[in-house]
C-alpha cells in the first residue's frame, strides 16, 4: 500500500529496548489522535504508537539477525577447517590462529606399516602418508611393533628409527630397522605425523 501522506514516515528508535507487551490494542472508546505538536506520546499520537513500536521491535529483530548471520557464517567457516579421517592410516585437520603464520591447518596423521613378520636390518619405505601436508612434515614418531612375546629379555631389542639421511617429506617418510645381533627384527610399526 502505497504511503497516503506521501513523504511522512515513522523512522525506527535506534536506543529501543525490547519490552514485552508493549504493543497494544486501540480500543473503540479511545480518542482518534494522530501525529502532532503537543500530541500523547511525544507527538507520535495515540494512533501512531503502536506502529513506533511495531516499527522498533522490527528494526531490533532485523539487527540482531544480521549479527546472528554473521556469526553463523564464522561458525561455519570455523568448522570448515576441521577436517579428517578416522582409520587404522588416518589424519586430523585442525585450523589454527599460527603464531607467526596466520589462520593455517596444522595436521596430525598416524598409521600402521606391518611387515608381515620380523625383517632384517636396513632402511624400509618409502610409506606415504594418508593426505600429503600441505607444507611441510615437521615430525615423524615411530613406535616398534616386535613378534617377541610378553616378559622376554627385550632391552637391547631393535627400534624402528628415522634416518637424517632420510627426513620425511611432505608425502612420505623412510625408517631405519636397527637390529641388534640376535634378538628379533621388528614386525612393523606405528607412527605419528605433525606438520601443517
């Protein structure tokens, strides 16, 4: 409906708070009393006021849902950056305010290598990680998997171990099998992965 004054307009209250009830019902018996110098309610008039009103509660709604929106938007754009696979090979994408580099991903894989049996010594792989980094591999963590059984004499045992020769890359990663001289080799091993 188009506006019958033509140019007058009731503008919203910028310092509104919300009241409840506060809009209410103009009853039959109430006086017909519109905008005006000297009118009830600051000039609005009796009939106005319910409309400021009205038009008040509306603009704080509307504010707010642009804030909500906002806020929404962060939220998702925040769980966008968690990101993973949960396997025996998998990784952990988590975003990160970085210290130095900004709003980046650091990522956590992990995994499994099974030798199917104890191998001699010598360097093993290459192993690929689950997702290559984005960047770099700051860190590889063997752990040894052995065949020897529970409660056997295992303190000069062999250990999987990460060759400087070798350093990971962004995809992949070598391991050494340091054997000691009549103990069993390493069955495999499991590692962890830091990088970004």
């Amino acid at each position: 409906m188009a506006n019958p004054t033509g140019t007058t307009y009731l503008t919203e209250n910028t310092g509104y708070v919300w009241t409840d009830g506060d809009i209410y019902e103009i009853v039959q018996t109430d006086q017909q009393e519109g905008a005006a110098i000297g009118a009830s309610f600051g000039g609005l008039g009796v009939d106005n006021q319910p409309h400021q009103l009205l038009l008040n509660k509306v603009k704080l709604t509307h504010t707010k849902q642009l804030v909500d929106e906002g806020n929404i938007a962060a939220l998702q754009a925040f769980e966008a950056l968690f990101s993973g696979s949960m396997a025996q090979n998998g990784f952990l994408n988590v975003g990160v305010n970085d210290a130095t580099r900004g709003l980046i991903n650091y990522t956590a894989q992990w995994g499994l290598v099974d030798f199917g049996g104890s191998q001699p010594e010598g360097l093993y792989g290459p192993y690929s990680f689950p997702a290559p980094f984005a960047n770099a591999c700051y860190l590889v963590l063997p752990v040894t998997m052995t065949d020897e059984a529970p409660g056997s004499s295992a303190q000069e045992d062999n250990v999987i171990m990460i060759s400087s020769a070798y350093r990971p890359t962004k995809s992949q990663f070598y391991v050494w099998n340091n054997l000691i001289a009549g103990h069993n080799g390493a069955r495999g091993f499991y590692y962890l992965a830091i990088g970004y």
